[in-house]
C-alpha cells in the first residue's frame, strides 16, 4: 500500500480491527466513566467542568473536557437566561461561516477563531436547561485586554499595544473580507496569546452579516477603542501612535478597511520604534474576580 499524502510505503498488519469492533470497544470504556455531579451535559453528551474561563453580562464561559476515553478540551458558553437562544443560534452561525469562509487568508485566520463543535441545550448541575454554544478550547490563550489593563494600570508599552492592534485589525480585515462584522469588539473580548504575540475575538452573539445594520467601520472604532484603554499616563506614548489611535477612536481613520489601517499602524511603529522588533511580554499573574 501506497500512502496518498507522503508517498511512503506500508503493508497491513495482521491484525484488522473493523470499525464496528472499534465503536463498541470505545462505547464499553466510555461506559465505565463514572458521571459525577459537577457534570454539564448537552446534547446527551457528558463534560466534565475544569474550571471557569471566563464571566460575561450574559454568559459564563466555562473549560471543559468530554467525559470519555478519546477526549477533547473545549470552552462551554452557557447563557443564562433561556431567552437568550436567539444569541447562541446567531453566535453558532457565525463562527461557522467563518469556519468555511474561503476569503483570502482563510486558512490562517479561521485557526485564529473558536472553532465551533456544537450547540444546543445545556443541562447543568442545578438542572437548569440553559442556550449553549461549545468551541474548541483555544490553546495559550488565557488573558484578555481587560486583564492586560488590570496588570498594568499605569499604562501598557506602547510597543506591545502595536502589535496586539496590529493582530486585531489583521484578524477583522479578514472577517470583514469574509461578509461579517463582530459587533462588540470590547477588551474583555479580545483575547492574546503573550508567548505568540497572537490575538483573538470571542463573543459573537451580536455578529451580524454585512449590511445588516451593522458597519466594518463600527468595529473599527471598538478596536481603537479597546487599544486605548491600554495606554495609561505612566507610559509614553510616541506622537505617531498617538495621532493614529486619537483619529480611529473619533471614527476619523477615513478607512473602513482594517488592512489598509493595519498598513498606517505600521508606519506609525516604524516611525516611532524603527524595523519590527519581537519585544518579550509577560502578563503577571492575574486572579480573576
């Protein structure tokens, strides 16, 4: 046998496992998890709760594993009310169109996203039946923007303020390419990556379609915005940036395409700090409230 994908070379085995025999066998060790109380299930499956990502106005976010043999990680976001299924249906929809958009770039920037697993009815603990929409857990990301301003609240490096703009408008460049729009671009729901320099959008229970009442333009704003609760009076910050991020903050940016923004926030670095330079960030140790 001829392996398609590398060209190797390889013969059977003796033993042949049929996929039948391989189900049952999985089903006989999953029976022999025990459920335990603190359990979530949706959907008739069973998760296991690891512990509390995150506390939103209308939702708890929650890590989470399969109670299986073959497991995964992943994040539960479970709202709060059952009035807020129209929210997780609109959140499920949108990152699954973003899953498979085909827009340039898509495949970089959809591993960049929550990679949408299922939705449905929770039921939990309490037996409350609650809206929920599960995605796989990100990995290395643990802090978001209103955590990087707890920890320095005297104000960000400028430095590292740029690139986690720089990340954001690439990632909404893509997004607003691909027909959507977030809708709540707010520090508690972008969420960065300190040893990657990476930065990712949760939250997408207000995203709409293109044109649908809501602006590329709007999110725009809501990253400047974001961005500039970093800076504090500590800090300095270099009149380029400065300049750049008073401008986007007023709607004034006079682009509505977060690529060509990004290229602006480029030359407003290079102006400031010189060649691109990789600056080491460490978040301290943050307790969540």
């Amino acid at each position: 046998m001829t392996c398609a994908h590398c060209g190797a070379s390889t013969a059977p085995g003796f033993a042949v496992v049929t996929r039948k025999e391989f189900r049952d066998a999985l089903a006989r060790a999953d029976r022999d998890i025990q459920p335990r109380p603190e359990d979530v299930s949706v959907s008739g499956i069973r998760y296991r709760v690891l512990g509390t990502l995150a506390r939103g106005g209308r939702a708890d976010v929650l890590l989470a594993e399969r109670a299986r043999r073959l497991s995964e990680r992943v994040a539960l976001k479970v709202f709060r009310s059952a009035t807020d299924a129209d929210a997780a249906a609109r959140e499920w929809e949108a990152l699954s169109a973003l899953s498979t958009s085909d827009a340039q770039g898509a495949e970089h920037f959809s591993m960049r996203l929550p990679s949408p697993v299922a939705r449905g009815t929770a039921r939990l603990p309490s037996g409350a039946e609650l809206p929920c929409v599960i995605t796989r857990a990100l990995p290395g990301s643990r802090w978001n923007l209103e955590d990087v301003r707890r920890a320095f609240p005297g104000g960000l490096d400028a430095r590292h303020a740029v690139w986690m703009w720089r990340r954001l408008l690439e990632l909404l460049g893509w997004v607003h390419k691909s027909g959507w729009v977030h809708g709540a671009v707010a520090p508690q729901h972008v969420v960065v990556n300190e040893r990657e320099h990476g930065a990712t959008l949760v939250s997408w229970s207000r995203a709409a379609k293109t044109g649908d009442g809501k602006s590329a333009s709007a999110d725009i704003v809501m990253a400047a915005r974001s961005i500039d609760s970093l800076l504090g009076p500590t800090e300095p910050v270099p009149a380029s940036l400065r300049t750049l991020v008073d401008e986007c903050v007023a709607g004034a940016a006079g682009t509505d395409d977060a690529w060509v923004l990004k290229e602006r926030l480029a030359d407003a670095a290079a102006e400031a700090y010189g060649p691109p330079a990789f600056v080491p960030f460490h978040i301290p140790s943050l307790e969540r409230s």
